[in-house]
C-alpha cells in the first residue's frame, strides 16, 4: 500500500451487539474521496446499523473508525460536520414549515447567505410551491424529499443514505435520483444502503455486500450491469 493512500473512511475490525447478539463481526471498510458506494444485502445484515455508527449516531463494541480523518466516537461533532444522513426517520419538525426546518439547520451549520441556499435546495428538491406549508401536512414523499434538502444543506463532503428511495412515488424517485448524480459530480462521497439493484447499478460506481456481519465481497460498477450485479449480489450472501 502506497504511503499516500488516506481513504475518506477508514474502518477495522468493527463490532457492534446488541445485548447478546453480534451484529458486526469485525467488519472492515474503506472508502476513496469520491467514491459511490452501494452497500447491498439481506435484512438483519447489519447494514443500518453500519451506517448508524459512520453517522455517529451509534457507537461500537470494538474497532477503529474515521470519517475526514476524524475517529468515531470520540469527535462526533466534527466528524457530523462533515456529513449528510438521509435514513428511515427524516429529522424535520412537524409544526414548521419547509423554509423554517431548514433555516433551523442552517443556523446550526453557521450556513452563509442561508436564503440563497434554502432557495436553491427547495428548488432541487422540488418544494419551492410548499415551503411555507408544514410539514406534519406532507405526505410520506415529500418529507423525504425535504429530508435530502435537510441533508445537502451544508454541502457535505460526505453523504450517507440508508435505502433512501424506501417510500418514495416514482417522481420523488427520479427526483432523488437526480440529486445523488448531482453529488457525486461534485466529487462528494457518497455511501448508499439498499436493496434495490436496478438503482444501486445505475448510480454507485461501486458495490460493496453486507453478509453476516462483514463484507463478503465489493466489485467496481465497469461492465457489471445488472444481471451480473445480481449474480454477484447471490454469490456474495451464499444464496442457493
């Protein structure tokens, strides 16, 4: 290995239980600057909580973890700066509006010029009409849809999205799928939780498999279209 080599994500050996279950067996994990990574495999995989802990929002039994050369757990706050986290729970306020949730967050994040920013993410994330409606008013979609606003706000070096397209209507769908090729032609870093193959394929430009508590196995996305994606994907988790 090179001595420049200085992966954006760093991860060894991780564990993580819950009580007497293990989840995590010593999982290891590297992610370049830019990279797209789709992380794949079955439920109960550990592939949430993997993501909850890149997040800092969980902490490990064992095993060293970085984000933008910062460790896990002891500088959550900066490694928090550093990151935006679409998952199942979209982390906006029901009684404010769109516009009010995200000049919360960016007073949180020192934004500057937050009204030309909030403009530009409403528009990205279609909900210029319905900004100043509240949200518990939204329907499923759009409150995703506003949670991504939520989460490229601060225009992060690193995305993570747990099975973002999860509720989503076809629009919402192809909006998403817009923004997460929009961030990676940012050079952003990108690391994407999922179970639906078609989307992962045309997006990540890398595939990594979750099975039993490790990575089983990672392919790159030249000529790996989704037939053989989903070959891969099968040999990786032991299927029959």
């Amino acid at each position: 290995m090179s001595s420049d080599h200085n992966p954006i994500i760093s991860v060894r050996n991780l564990v993580k239980r819950f009580g007497l279950k293990t989840i995590l067996r010593g999982l290891s994990f590297e992610v370049e600057k830019g990279e797209f990574v789709a992380l794949l495999g079955p439920n109960g995989a550990g592939k949430t909580t993997f993501l909850r802990i890149l997040a800092s929002l969980s902490r490990p039994a064992a095993g060293r973890v970085t984000v933008s050369g910062f460790s896990l757990p002891s500088q959550a706050a900066a490694v928090r700066r550093q990151i935006g986290v679409v998952s199942h729970l979209p982390l906006l306020y029901g009684d404010l509006t769109a516009e009010e949730n995200l000049r919360f967050y960016a007073r949180m994040y020192s934004i500057p010029n937050p009204d030309a920013r909030i403009n530009d993410v409403l528009d990205m994330v279609g909900l210029t009409a319905r900004r100043r409606d509240l949200v518990r008013t939204y329907s499923r979609g759009m409150q995703q849809r506003l949670a991504i606003g939520r989460a490229v706000l601060h225009d992060p070096e690193i995305m993570l999205f747990d099975e973002p397209f999860t509720g989503l209507d076809q629009d919402a769908c192809a909006m998403l799928g817009d923004v997460l090729r929009e961030v990676a032609a940012r050079s952003r870093t990108v690391v994407m939780t999922s179970h639906d193959l078609s989307r992962a394929a045309d997006l990540a430009s890398r595939f990594d498999v979750i099975s039993r508590g490790i990575i089983t196995a990672s392919a790159h996305s030249q000529d790996m279209d989704t037939d053989l994606l989903l070959s891969f994907y099968r040999d990786a988790i032991g299927a029959k």
